[in-house]
C-alpha cells in the first residue's frame, strides 16, 4: 500500500475542469463528464488513457478515460461506488456536484493497444469494461479482427449493454461471482490463436487466473492487464544502493527499507509520480544502467525490461547501482 492516502499533483500542468454533468450509468455505476474552463482545447486522449483527478484533502485517484465520449472539450470517466475501497468512488457518489471545479492531470496511457494486424482479444469485468470498451471501438473502427468478451453481475449492472448487445464481435456473460464463470473465461482465452493479443481489465482473481493461463500457454508476451489494485508491496531492498540520475550526474544512496521515489524526494529531485502503488505509471523512468527489482502492475517484468524502464514508487534494484534518464 501506498504511505499515504494523501497526494499533491507533482505535474505543473494540471487542466482545471468543471464538472458539467452527473447520469447514471449502471447500478451503482455513475458517468461524469467533465467540461474544459479555459478556452484551450484538452489534451488528445487514446484508448485505454486515464487520468488523476484531484479529490478534497489532496486525494488523488486514477480512472479510465471512456474515449468514445470523450472530446476537446470534454472527459468523461465512470466511477463505481467501492464501499469498502479507499473513499474516493463513495466521495464522488455522494458529495460530488454539478459546477464543482476539479484538477485533472494529462492524460497517460500505459494500457494502449499496440500497432498491428493481429487478431485482439478484449476481456472485461466488472467496472474493468470502461477502458476495454474503449480499446473495443478503437480496434473495430481499424478494421483489425477484435472480440469482446464481457462479465458482470447481471444486465442492471453492465455498462454500454445498449451499444454492445446486437454485436456479433461481443460476448455478454452474467455471473454472480468469478467463480461461476472461470471455466468459461479459461475456454475463452485457450481457443484464441496463438497470433491474439489480449488485452485484460477487471477483478483481482479474474487478472490472477489470466496470469496462470499465459504460463501454462506460454502467452505472457500477448497478455496485457490493468489493475485496479496496487502492487504487492513496495520492492524496499534489504541492502543499500546507489542510484545515479544521468541529467545532473547527482548520486542518491538509497537505504535499506528505503524506496527509490522516497529517496529521490528526500534528496530534493524533481521526480514525477502520482498514486505511490506502482498502478499508473506516472513515475515510470528509463534505466540506462543496472538490473530492477520490478514490483509495479503497470508492465511484467519482462516488457519492462524490453522497453528499459522501471517504476520509482515500487521498485527496487538487484545490482549495487542504478542510471536512471532523470
């Protein structure tokens, strides 16, 4: 868990929107859209974008951009009360106004779909369907081979059921757990062709049982999750290291049970991060030297190391020293 429920915008260009209206989604599920104050248009967002929004008290939370509904003038997320979540779904659902001003951050996207012909697979669940059925539109408007498979509680509680129900690349299921659908979902994600990408968002134990299936079918490559829990805990080494930060040559000692971010703060860089859970990628940093400790849910490991970055607020270092692009 993060050290603090408690968070300040670390990014100076933060968009100041109004809160234009308030409609009902699904069953405990509310859309809000929100509407650009300055005449600048907002920044372009793509599928499977999010954004933090600043609650009262400094309280930053991170939700998916429904792109569909989404223009320059305009954002609109979805929000589930979570009543037993960390208070920002049930400030929202409650407290939450018409002409309430927010700050939200730029966009950012560590849930894209990647460039391609190959076939894609989306799998939601639950409140997991706001980026998928994002990421749905994109992919079909292409013209790129894509299938929708969907779980939620029953149709009152499903999202864009309007939209999606007479699709012939869209599979709706209603269960009333995960356990009655895994059977189901395993037979989903074994019949696709080994050239599928697929693409994942929902519960905690539908995003575990995608990650036994890629080992047991060798796809770990093709599967790309988003959570909506943070990372198992925070990689605090053990040993001290060191961490170079390659744009001032200024070195940070990093110590045991210390967190890098924690470090870099203390030490007075200007670092940018956001939810402290390795979630939403705002700290990810490119690795010139050295060998991670990856602990985000942002990437695996291994994409991580494909594309030479780490997360700050999380992860840790398995050599003696880390270079970092910062």
């Amino acid at each position: 868990m993060a050290r603090s429920d408690t968070r300040v915008f670390q990014d100076t260009g933060t968009l100041p929107v109004r809160l234009d209206t308030i409609r009902y989604g699904a069953d405990e599920i509310i859309f809000y859209e929100f509407e650009a104050i300055t005449t600048a248009a907002l920044p372009p967002v793509s599928a499977g974008a999010h954004v933090d929004i600043g609650l009262p008290g400094g309280v930053l939370r991170q939700y998916s951009l429904i792109t569909p509904l989404c223009s320059q003038r305009r954002y609109v997320i979805a929000v589930k009360r979570e009543e037993h979540g960390r208070g920002g779904s049930r400030w929202l659902h409650d407290s939450a106004r018409v002409g309430q001003v927010f700050d939200l951050s730029p966009p950012r996207n560590q849930f894209e779909v990647a460039p391609g012909t190959s076939p894609v697979l989306l799998l939601a669940g639950g409140i997991g369907i706001t980026p998928i059925y994002s990421m749905y539109e994109h992919v079909r408007a292409s013209g790129r081979p894509v299938h929708l498979h969907y779980w939620c509680r029953s149709e009152k509680h499903g999202l864009f059921l309007e939209v999606l129900s007479d699709r012939s690349d869209v599979t709706v299921y209603y269960a009333a757990s995960p356990e009655e659908s895994s059977g189901r979902f395993a037979a989903v994600v074994r019949e696709v062709s080994r050239q599928t990408e697929i693409y994942c968002c929902g519960p905690q134990g539908m995003l575990d049982h995608l990650e036994r299936l890629g080992e047991e079918l060798n796809a770990e490559r093709r599967i790309h999750m988003e959570r909506f829990q943070a990372a198992p805990a925070a990689a605090a080494s053990n040993n001290a290291f060191e961490v170079t930060l390659a744009r001032s040559g200024a070195q940070v000692q990093v110590a045991p049970g210390q967190t890098i971010l924690d470090a870099l703060r203390d030490a007075g860089a200007d670092v940018m991060y956001s939810c402290e859970q390795g979630l939403c990628g705002a700290c990810e940093v490119r690795v010139l030297e050295g060998r991670p400790d990856h602990r985000d849910t942002v990437c695996s490991a291994e994409e991580h190391d494909r594309r030479g970055t780490m997360i700050i607020c999380c992860s840790s270092s398995q050599s003696a020293s880390l270079v970092l692009d910062i």
